[in-house]
C-alpha cells in the first residue's frame, strides 16, 4: 500500500515501531511456564491483604481470577453489568471445554492440543502462549470437578468426552448443551465462597467506563476505574493496585450476533483510548450453525451448539428448484452433502471458519433453503435423520434434548422430524487488547483475560477452546503473573483528587451529559442496527479492499449522524438503559472503523478473516506468510482537532500499527489442509 | 396480530406504580415476547416517552436475566423463559398483563425491574464445595456414579431467575435452595459441607425475607428448567439429617 504525503498508509494509518514480547523465558517451550512461575515474584501472604485488585468481569475469566486471587488473600473488587455474577455471558456457552486429559488413549497429549489449536488458529497465534494453554488444560477439569461441576459421566462413574470441529481426538469435556452454565456456576460459588470470606468486593449493576491510567511514559500505571452504579446512576471511582479486564468479545458490533444484548466493547475500548494497544481486531469468528434470521425486528442470533455436528450432516439440495421442497421429499441423490464431498477426511467437522464460508457459498449459488431474506434464502440443512436411525431417538434426545428444544421454541418446527435450518452468525473475536505472555497490556499494571485479549486463538479459534482459555488465565496464568507485577511495581499513592482520577471521572460525566443532551430524532437501536448491516456487509464473512473502504467512509458518516442525532431519553441519576445502551454504541461506532481498518490492511486470507483478493483456485483461505506472519497491535491516536471543537463525533484519529513478529520454531507453518 | 398491553411503571422504588395500557399492532407471531417490547420502546423513544425497564442478557433462556409475570404467570404461558417466549402463544386481541416478579425479598427498582440480590446472599451462605485454586486430585480419582451426577446436573440447571418465588403464594425460595442443596448433595464432593451448607443456607433464605413452603407445587410448575418439588424433599432430608447432627 501506498503512503503519501502526510505519512499515512492508505490515507488512513500509520506504521509504528515494532512490538515484542519479552516476557516469556528462554528455553525448551515444556518449560517456559514452570520457569515464569518460578521466577516471578512471590507476594508474602502477609501483604496481600494491603493489595487490591480490580476485576472487571463476572465471566470464567474474571470469576475464576477474582475468586483464585481472593483465596490467596488479595483485597479484590469484581464489577459485572448484570444484576448476579452468575449472569455472565459465559453462561450461554453449550457445548464443552477441550483438555488434553487423554482419557480415551486416542493419541490426545499436550503436544498435539497445541498444535491443533495453532493449526486451527491458521498459524497466526503465539507459540509460548498456546502451548501453556494446552498445558493447564488438564488442571482446569481437575479444578471443576472438585468444585462440583457436573459434567457428563460413563456408566462407570468416569468422565465422557465428546470431539469437535477441527480436530481428530476426544477431548471435550461437557454438561449435556449447558457446559458454560455449569462451569460458570463453579467460578460464581468459588466467588460467592470469597465474598462471603470478605476477601472479594461484589459489584453488581455496575458498568465500567473508563480506566483511570496515573503517571508518564514509563512510569505510567492502571490505578483504577471509573463507574457507573447502573441503578442509581452514580460515578464511582475505584482505586486499586491493577486492574483486570475480563469483558469477554465485541461481536455485538455486528448488531446480530449470538453474544448477550449486553455484551459490548466499553471496558476494552476505553482502555485502548487510554493506550492499551488493540490487536488484531478484524479477527471475528462466524460460527456456522445458527438458528437463520426470521425477520426484521430480530435482536439477536442463537447458537445450536457446534457438538451437533457429531451427528447432524450437513447438506442442500442440488438444483435450485428443489430449495422451497419440504426437504423429507428431496431423494438423496438430489442431496449435496457439500462438506462431506469437499473435505472427506474431516467431513462436517472441519473448522468453523470453513464450514461457514461454504454455507454461505452454497447459499450464494441460490442453493440455500428456508425463507428468503434480502434477496436470498440464507439456510443450509443440517439433518439427523441417520443419526436417529442408526442411535434411537431417545440417545439422541438425550445428547442433544435442550438444543432440540430451543431450536423447537424459537422456528416452531420440530427437528426430531424435519431436518433443522442453519446459517452462520457472528460468534466470537478473535482480536482484542494486546497482551504479552504475562496477560499484561501496553499500560503496566491492566491486565486482560479471556475473549478480552487477543491471546490463544490466532484467526481463527476451535470450539471448545474459549472456556478453556477463559479459565486457564482466570485460575492459574493470570493469578501467577499478577503478582510479579504487584511485588515489583509499588505503586505510589493515589488520591480521589489526584489529576488523572478528577480527569478519568471528568470525562465520563461529560460524555453522559452530552449523549443525554442531543435529543435528536434516531433511537440509539436503529444506529446499532446500522452499523451492524455495514459490518456484516463489508467486513463480514468475505471482505474486499473495495467494500472496506466503502465501509469506513459509511462508519464515519454514522458515527457523525449519531453525535448529532441519537435520542436519548430519560435522566443520568437513575437506571436508564437507553442511556447504557447508547454508551456502548459510541464505542462500536469507533470499534467498527478500527476492524475495517485492520481488515483492509491484511491483505491476505487467514481463519476467520477471508479477502476476496488472496484465495486458492478452489476458493480455499489463501495465506501470505512471508508478508503478515505478525500480530497487528493497533495504538491510538486522539482526533486531531484544531478549532478545539468538541472532539465527540470526531472520534479517532489515524491509528498507528505495530508489528509483533510470529516466530514458529516448535511447530512447522504449512497451509492448513482439512481435505 | 393487535394486541393490547397492560405493564406496570414504576419510576423508583419510592414510586407507587400502576398499569399503563399500550395498544400494538401488527405484530408477528415469530417474534419472541422482548423483541415485541423492544418494538413497543423504539415506539415510546419516538414519541418522547421513555421506554419501559426490563432485564435481560441473554434471550436464550439461561442466563436468568429475564424474568416477567405475564398475566399472572411467571415468564407466561409456556413452561420457559420470558426471552423465549414466542408471540405465537398468544392470539390476536389478546389483552396481556405485564408485572415485575412480586416478592418482599425483590424489591422494585424500576418498571419491570426487580432487585434479586438476596438469591446471591443465599449462594454466599454455603452454596459451595470450598476446594481452592489448584488443590483439587485428579478428576478421576473419585468415580461419580452416573445416577447421581444426572441428578445433580438436574438441579444445578436452574437458572436463578426467582420465577418459583414470583410463583409462590408464600414469595418462597425453596425450590432455588432445594436445588442447589441436592445439586452438592449427590456429589461425592459435596460431602464434607453438606451439614453446614443447608443449615446456613436456609437460614439467610428465611433472613433475606423468602417465605416458607407449604407445598403448593407452583414453583415447580413455573420454572422454566422443570426443576422437579422433591429437590425440596431433599433439603428438608438434609435439614432434618443435619440437625440430628447436631449442626
Ligand atoms: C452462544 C455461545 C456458545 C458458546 N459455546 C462455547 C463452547 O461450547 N465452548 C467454548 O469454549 N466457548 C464457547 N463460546 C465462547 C465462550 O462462551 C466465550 O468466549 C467465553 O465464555 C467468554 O468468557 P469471558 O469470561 O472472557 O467473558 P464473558 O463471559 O463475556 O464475561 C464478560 C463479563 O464482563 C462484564 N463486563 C463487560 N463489560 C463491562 C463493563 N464495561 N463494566 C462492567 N462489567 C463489564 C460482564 O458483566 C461479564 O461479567 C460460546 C459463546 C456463545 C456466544
Ligand atoms: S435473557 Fe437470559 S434467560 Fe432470558
């Protein structure tokens, strides 16, 4: 790409000093964690006491970091939007969490959990950091079954696994559709245990705004949060040693995604503000097995769990005019089991980034099924009539009874009789702040965990491995590295009226006021909405140097409209949804440029991202990496604002990109291969 | 299909509140119940009016953020969830009442709004298996018959939302205790605390204000998880155990 005059590549951001992650020891990759440990140092329990730490996040991730360091004596404080911890949108994850256990002696071990989930990744996630992913796995079962997780059981009183998409082992632990509700419910009562201890603060009702950042250049800190008690509408400030995000993934961006409506970008968004690097945020995961959109007033999209590919196959029918069939009419031979046919080793479990670029192509080619919307049908069927027969209706109701059920409620159609419709919805990020191997963003003392950060999963991320991350950094990485940096870095003390805090609070009040003082005509949904038809559009499951640029201006022109025309009623010192909801939206609003922005300059396919411009002959995800085998960690940069205007609908101004180089010595980089 | 809308506003707990009827039409059966209320407040934001309060997260029936007395059953008709209830239930000209769960331990924060804390408390008084961070063997070395773990996955569905409390004539948390206390209960795990955990927990459900249980069974028939009454037999087994014990 081109730069001109003004430096900018593009016209629209600039190239920044390479980063790297210094963190992670030297030596063989067995022992790089043990070595951290070992070398971090170590807090004197006497201390802790004096310690506090701010978790943002109810999720595995903060539940299990804020109950694991409450145990270890910390003075914690966890903050959550919903009204209970246990309220986490990690409660809707159905379908199971991968360890390396190798119970089933099929060939599992930590080595190949790592090398699945860096080949899932499409080769574009950090080698240090998925390997000690694959290496706590095994621990995290072993932690959940003692806190009373029920997980699925043999008759012989033995854990049962399940397999996934993307890979050739069992290795997926699971509680029926329900495996997040049950490990959630772990982390909440291992918190409530804490509250109860006096060990942990709880939160509830509270929405983060802004990270309050003390001091200069290198000695420059997280020192705490600024709040907002979601019920009586009073900013709090809340000061503390570190703070932790655990604010789970932005794909609400997208408007319709399988995500809670509450999910958002706020916590992380406003820390990248305050100079916490963004990487790789283009990175989003459609998932292929959704229940389709039925209609215009739809708030979001629900997920039937990827396990149902274990049994379900997945097919259209062959020529066009049988698409509006009843589908129990169509002959098999008129079936096209596509992925069965395009990849016949791994069949319907390829990876998700895969099977849902195909759905779309064969929906694209006008063989999709279902009710038109637009101008096409967007549905694919996925049929268990063989399963049925071949297992009995009961052992298949007794795997998969909720999801039938759910699907049941939601179509009015029943699936034990008439093949389901599915269609890829927007899932999970990928991309998120940047964090070294520490868990550490570029402002020391904030750390982020889970689907926050950007670590583990590359391009493209295997199911069942989020819970795994979510929990392998809440209750054993981050509880490790934290303190090191809260025994090395003594923080100096800071005061409610110290500058950055009285600034930090200034500008959330500021911001309320003017999102309640607009009053213009558009409610704060239908900008959302908007955003999301653009996103999904232009940087979607296919993405084009064309679309994106289209997109950004069309970003830009929302986000203007919105400073200058959203309707926000109510008033700031109550509870008031609307005016949650439109913070959140300005923050998408910025988000989505960021994504296109990110998007347009890789301009290669990997995983999740795919550009029209750099595939195969047979369509595959075509990779470039001599030229993008790096992380793209995105800094900041205020709009510049001359007239000394407001700078609200402004937004951003041109984003500087640095480089973290990926290195693969221990696993060999290849073009991923599922045929 | 037309329907008319009967909801309650309540600007704050101070507030008295009452019903305020709003008249809808054109409303599809596909759409689930909230997506009909979001209709209704991008109607209201239009007209200046604010839009009514009321939680939810994840609209798939599990995080039990959502929770509405829907002419006078919890969460409606159907045996679920208000996120998944589907307008379908319901027939054209239909007048629904819409209420916030009704109980002296969740009081009223706004419109649909209620404040269930007290359910947290009660988890915090016991509804546990207290293993730290990195202590636990590994996870075979006790063997779980499957009897007992399906019977503890049972209770530990529930998802919280208070609708057996909304239902209950006594405003009772039993079935939300029962549960968890079988939930730990069957699990070898669970043992060590079992006394303790039922003697503390119902203790601070009776503290937080939840009434009694007089078995009328109407929990069981509005949660939305079908979580069944004899999770309640069982607290009342261990109860009864724990005493003699001495606890
Ligand atoms: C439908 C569905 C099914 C899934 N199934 C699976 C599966 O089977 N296996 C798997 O491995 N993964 C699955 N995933 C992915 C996985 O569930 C998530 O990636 C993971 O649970 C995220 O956990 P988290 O702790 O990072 O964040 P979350 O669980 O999203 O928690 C975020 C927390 O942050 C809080 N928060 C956010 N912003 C703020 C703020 N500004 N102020 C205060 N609090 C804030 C929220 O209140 C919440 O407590 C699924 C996801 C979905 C959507
Ligand atoms: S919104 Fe989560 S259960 Fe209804």
């Amino acid at each position: 790409m081109t730069e001109n005059s003004s430096g900018l590549v593009h016209g629209l951001y600039r190239d920044g000093a390479p980063i790297a992650d210094h963190k992670a020891p030297a030596g063989p990759i067995e022992q790089k964690w043990t070595r951290r440990k070992f070398e971090a140092a170590l807090v004197n329990p006497a201390n802790r006491r004096k310690m506090s730490v701010i978790i943002v996040g109810t999720g595995l991730a903060g539940g299990a970091a804020a109950a694991t360091l409450g145990e270890a004596g910390y003075h914690v404080k966890s903050f959550c939007f919903q009204d209970s911890p246990r309220r986490a949108h990690s409660i809707a994850a159905q379908g199971g969490i991968n360890a390396a256990k190798n119970y089933k002696e099929d060939g599992d071990s930590v080595q190949r959990l790592f090398y699945d989930t860096v080949k899932g990744g499409d080769y574009r996630s950090r080698e240090t950091n998925v390997y000690r992913l694959a290496e706590v796995s095994a621990n995290i079962i072993d932690q959940c079954v003692a806190q009373g997780v029920p997980f699925a059981r043999e008759y012989g009183g033995l854990l049962d696994n399940r397999s996934f998409g993307g890979v050739q082992v069992s290795r997926t632990f699971y509680a029926r559709g329900q495996t997040g509700q049950q490990l959630l419910i772990g982390a909440y009562q291992a918190l409530e245990r804490q509250v109860a201890a006096g060990t942990v603060e709880q939160f509830t009702r509270h929405e983060m705004l802004e990270v309050i950042v003390d001091g200069e250049g290198s000695e420059r800190r997280a020192r705490g949060i600024i709040a907002r008690d979601l019920v009586t509408g009073e900013i709090e400030t809340h000061l503390a040693d570190a703070v932790v995000l655990a604010s789970g993934g932005y794909g609400n961006v997208f408007f319709l995604s399988t995500n809670a409506m509450g999910s958002n970008v706020t916590a992380t968004w406003r820390a990248h503000r305050k100079g916490a690097h963004f990487a790789n945020p283009c990175y989003t995961q459609i998932h292929p097995t959704c229940i389709p959109v039925a209609g215009e007033h739809q708030s979001k999209l629900t997920l039937m769990s990827e396990s149902l590919r274990n049994d379900g196959r997945i097919w259209v029918p062959k020529k066009r005019e049988d698409c509006d069939k009843d589908p129990r009419d169509i002959a098999e031979d008129d079936r096209d089991y596509y992925l069965e046919r395009i990849y016949p080793s791994f069949g319907n479990l390829v990876p998700r980034d895969i099977a849902s670029r195909q759905a779309k192509n064969v929906c694209d080619e006008g063989r999709g099924v279902g009710p038109v919307v637009g101008d096409f049908r967007r549905g694919v069927y996925l049929d268990f009539a063989d399963a049925i027969a071949r297992l009995g209706e009961d052992a298949v109701r007794n795997k998969y009874g909720n999801l039938f059920d759910m699907y049941a409620r939601i179509t009015g159609e029943d699936p034990y009789t008439t093949p389901m419709r599915i269609y890829p919805a927007v899932h999970y990020t990928m991309g998120g702040l940047w964090v070294d191997y520490d868990l550490q963003s570029t402002i020391p003392g904030l750390f982020v965990t889970g689907e926050a950060n950007f670590s583990d999963h590359g391009a493209n991320r295997l199911g069942a491995s989020a819970l795994m991350q979510g929990l392998a950094d809440g209750y054993f990485v981050l509880p490790n590295t934290i303190r090191d940096y809260l025994a090395t870095s003594p923080a100096t003390p800071l005061t409610e009226d110290s500058p950055a805090v009285v600034g930090a609070r200034r500008e959330v009040e500021e911001r309320t006021e003017r999102l309640l003082a607009i009053n213009g005509e558009r409610s704060v949904d239908s900008f959302h909405r908007e955003l999301g038809n653009i996103m999904w559009e232009y940087c979607g499951m296919e993405r084009s140097e064309e679309g994106l640029l289209k997109a950004i201006d069309l970003i830009r022109g929302l986000r203007a409209e919105f400073w200058r025309n959203v309707r926000v009623l109510g008033a700031a010192d109550t509870l008031n949804q609307s005016l949650e909801k439109a913070g959140r939206v300005a923050d998408f609003l910025e988000l989505g440029e960021l994504m296109c922005i990110d998007a347009l300059h890789r301009r290669e396919s990997c995983g999740g991202h795919f550009r029209a411009e750099s595939q195969t002959e047979d369509g595959e995800a075509l990779r470039h990496d001599d030229e993008f085998a790096y992380v793209a960690a995105w800094e900041f940069t205020p709009p510049h604002d001359t007239d000394g205007e407001t700078t609200f609908g402004a937004g951003m101004g041109a984003p500087v990109l640095h480089k973290e180089d990926l290195t693969y010595e221990f696993i060999e980089l290849k073009q991923r291969s599922y045929k | 299909m037309n329907l008319t809308l009967k909801i309650w506003r309540q600007t704050g707990p101070d507030d008295t509140g009452g019903l305020v009827t709003y008249r809808m039409s054109d409303i599809s059966p596909d759409m689930s119940f909230l997506e009909m209320l979001d209709v209704l407040n991008e109607k209201l934001n239009a007209n200046g009016e604010e839009p009514i309060a009321f939680d939810s997260d994840c609209r798939e029936g599990i995080c039990g953020m959502c929770g509405l007395m829907i002419s006078g059953h919890a969460h409606g008709p159907e045996r679920t969830t208000t996120c998944q209830l589907h307008m379908r239930s319901f027939k054209n000209g239909d007048t629904i009442t819409v209420e916030p769960w009704r109980a002296e331990a969740f009081p009223i924060v706004r419109d649909l709004v209620v404040d269930r804390g007290g359910l947290d408390r009660i988890i915090q008084a016991g509804g546990y298996i207290s293993a730290n961070t990195g202590s636990a063997p590994d996870a075979h070395a006790t063997p779980v018959p499957k009897d007992n773990a399906d019977r503890a996955f049972m209770a530990a569905e529930c998802i919280g939302c208070g609708a057996c409390v909304a239902a209950c004539p006594n405003a009772s948390g039993m079935l939300f205790l029962g549960a968890k206390i079988t939930h730990l209960g069957e699990l070898p795990q669970g043992q060590p605390e079992r006394d303790a955990r039922v003697v503390s927990m119902v203790g601070q459900h009776d503290h937080e204000g939840f009434g009694g249980c007089t078995n009328v069974g109407a929990c069981s028939q509005a949660c939305p998880k079908g979580i069944p009454q004899d999770v309640i037999s069982q607290l009342n087994k261990d109860l009864r155990t724990a005493l003699k014990h001495g606890r």
